[in-house]
C-alpha cells in the first residue's frame, strides 16, 4: 500500500514536469490509474511481497513443524533463498548489461 502511494506520488510529479503544470495545481487520480505501466508495478509489488511473506514467515515454520528440522538446519535451509538471490542478482544485471 506505502509503495503504490509511492509511486502515485511519483508518478505525478513526473508527468507534471513533462507537461509544464506548476506544482501548486492537484494531483489528477486519473493519471495513476490510467496508467497500464503504474498497474504492472502495483501487481508485481503485490506478487513480490506475497512471496517474501512466504520466504520468512511460512518457510521457517514449515521446515521444524511439518518437516521436523531442528532450528539450525531450518534456518539453513530457509536462507538458501537469500543466498541464491544474493547471488543471483548481480549474475543477472550483469548479462543484461552485455
């Protein structure tokens, strides 16, 4: 919810700029929900958190009270997904830069 405030905000405020609107004229509701690329970033924030909401809550518990792991190894095992994004990261905004 704070991230499409966000870029709510931000999103006005660019297109001010573009078309030369002074900054004491309201923002247009308009201009955010129009917008096919503010909607795609809405929904990916949406699916992202919803995934690291699993990652550190759901994750932990299901590896010591459905699989039986004690504490350390499913602390292990629920940071190799750290680990490969960690990882991963730098990997991929590597190739997209060739």
């Amino acid at each position: 919810m704070l991230a499409a405030g966000g870029a709510f905000v931000f999103f006005c405020l660019i297109h001010k700029r573009r078309h030369g609107e002074t900054e004491s004229r309201s923002i247009r509701r308009e201009l955010f929900t129009r917008g096919r690329n503010s909607w795609e970033m809405c929904s990916a924030f949406f699916c992202f958190d919803y995934y690291w909401y699993l990652l550190l809550n759901w994750l932990p518990d299901y590896l010591i009270n459905v699989r039986g792991f004690g504490i350390m190894k499913a602390g292990l095992l629920a940071s190799l997904p750290f680990l490969v994004f960690g990882l991963g990261q730098p990997l991929g905004a590597g190739s997209a830069t060739v």
